[in-house]
C-alpha cells in the first residue's frame, strides 16, 4: 500500500453517478491526503450539503433526475459560499455556453483532463482563495422598488415597439400614466407578510380604477389595456432576471405569484372601470 501524500486535507465533497469515474478520483484525491465523500446521487449530495462542512466540491454536471450538478452547486453556494466549487462536463462548449453556471461554480473542468494533477489544480485554487464576499440577498418587492425607474423606462421601450399600442400618438408621460403608481402598489401587497396568491388579497388600486379611465378617453380598445397589462408582466420577471445575483430565492415562487395574480387584479378593476367610462359614453 502507497501511503498518502502530506498534503492540506481538504474535506472534499465528490459527486458523480459513473461508479468508476468516483473511484478514480477519490483513489486520487485521498493519495494526496483529501478527506473525500463520494457519492453518487444529487439527493444524497444535497443532504449531505445540509448536515456537514466541506472545504471542496467537486460535481458532475450531467447526472440522472432528479436535479443536476448546477442544483449541487447552488446548494453548496448558497449554505457553504466559503467552499470551493468545481463543476465537471464532458461538453466542451459549457464554458462559453452556461455563464449563468459561472455565476454559481468557482471553475468549470471539461473532460476528458488529467486527473492526476486534479488535486494539485485544487490545491492552488484553496492557496489562492479569498473569503466568499457575502453580497446581501433582496425580496422581490425591494429589488422592484429600488429599480422602479428602471422597469417604467423599460415598459416604455417595450410597449413603443409594439404595433398594436404605439399607433396613437401619445407623449412619454400621457402613455406611462399611472404604470409608476401601480408598480408601487404591487411592491405594497409583496412587502406584506400575509402575501398568497389568494384573490382575496388583490388590493384596491385607485391608481388601476383611474388608469382606465385614462386609457378610455386617450382611445385605448379593450384589447390595448390587456395587451400593455401583458408588457408589464414581462417587464418585471425581466427585472428579476437582471438581478439574479441579488435575489433571495427562498420566497421567488410566492412572490412571482403575487406579481401575476396582482398585475392580472389590477387589470381587472383597469378594464371595470374602462367599461363604465364606455357605457356613460354612450348613455350620453
């Protein structure tokens, strides 16, 4: 028996489904004196995550279901964002084509590579590592009202490139209306803790009531005020997506709910009070 290399015995977690590729490389890395688990399934991983400390994770990236080597790695940046993450593919167009993976993993390795100097590659990557800089994560209602702004500018560029609103000449102000206001009162009921998806917890919006009135005598159809309460949905989920890195991901899905089941409120007591604008019209 060859016994282990002196070395930084790193607590290394190593998964990956291929039995003979796990046992190359915990033969490897326990040579050069790394304390390795492996393990063969994302749910064996996570748990793990969840229950122990490791310095290093090492992950295949394409694994049987449930989950992949990004949710291994995402799990691990999330609870251990000191430790060192690498993800291995066998696709060699990963490193250009995944940057949303780069976010999450410290380096991406593409097989086929030398696994012999796998734990010297680690090593140097530990010997030059910082503390993870902890970047302080934000709800979804505090992400939109710090981009308020933003995310009206945005509606607008959207909503002028669309044939079936832009036709009525119309200023930036008079077209943005009451957008401002009713952003605000959804990032209200998002702030509140009791938020669901419930109808129930729609809010009153006067600034909805008043904006279709608004859209009613500047010539709006039924279908525009549909059509620009759609542009808005878009516009927000793209606001989240422009701020991934700061988003807490622990209430997203509520909250993305929230956002559809508010918007689609508002669009409701919008279009209530666009009708009646149209029936006094005509009562007239």
């Amino acid at each position: 028996m060859t016994p282990p290399e002196k070395s930084d015995a790193y607590k290394t977690l190593l998964v990956d489904d291929d039995d003979g590729v796990r046992q190359v490389m915990t033969a490897v890395l326990e040579r050069k004196g790394f304390e390795v688990i492996a393990v063969a399934s994302v749910t064996e991983a996570l748990r793990l995550i969840a229950t122990e400390k490791f310095d290093v994770l090492i992950t295949d990236l394409h694994m049987p279901n449930p989950g992949d080597g990004f949710t291994v790695i995402s799990a691990m940046r999330h609870s251990q964002p000191d430790g060192l993450t690498l993800l291995v593919s066998g696709y060699p167009g990963v490193q250009s084509a995944m940057s949303a993976i780069l976010l999450e993993a410290d380096e991406i390795m593409v097989k086929p590579f030398e696994v012999g100097k796998l734990a010297e590659f680690v090593h140097e990557k530990m010997m030059d590592r910082k503390p993870a800089v902890r970047l302080e994560k934000e709800r979804v209602a505090a992400i939109l009202q710090r981009c308020l702004t933003g995310v009206v500018e945005d509606w607008l560029v959207r909503v002028k490139r669309s044939k079936d609103l832009n036709h009525l000449w119309l200023s930036d102000d008079e077209r943005t209306g009451h957008l401002r206001t009713l952003i605000e009162d959804l990032v209200v009921r998002l702030g509140k803790p009791s938020a669901t998806t419930k109808d129930s917890d729609a809010m009153f919006s006067a600034a909805a009531v008043a904006h279709g009135r608004l859209r009613y005598l500047q010539g709006y159809t039924p279908a525009m005020l549909v059509h620009e309460s759609r542009i808005l949905q878009v516009t927000l989920f793209g606001t989240l997506q422009n701020n991934l890195n700061a988003l807490d991901f622990s209430l997203l899905l509520p909250d993305v709910m929230t956002i559809a089941d508010e918007v689609d409120a508002q669009l409701t007591q919008s279009m209530g009070s666009f009708m009646k604008s149209m029936q006094k019209a005509v009562a007239a």
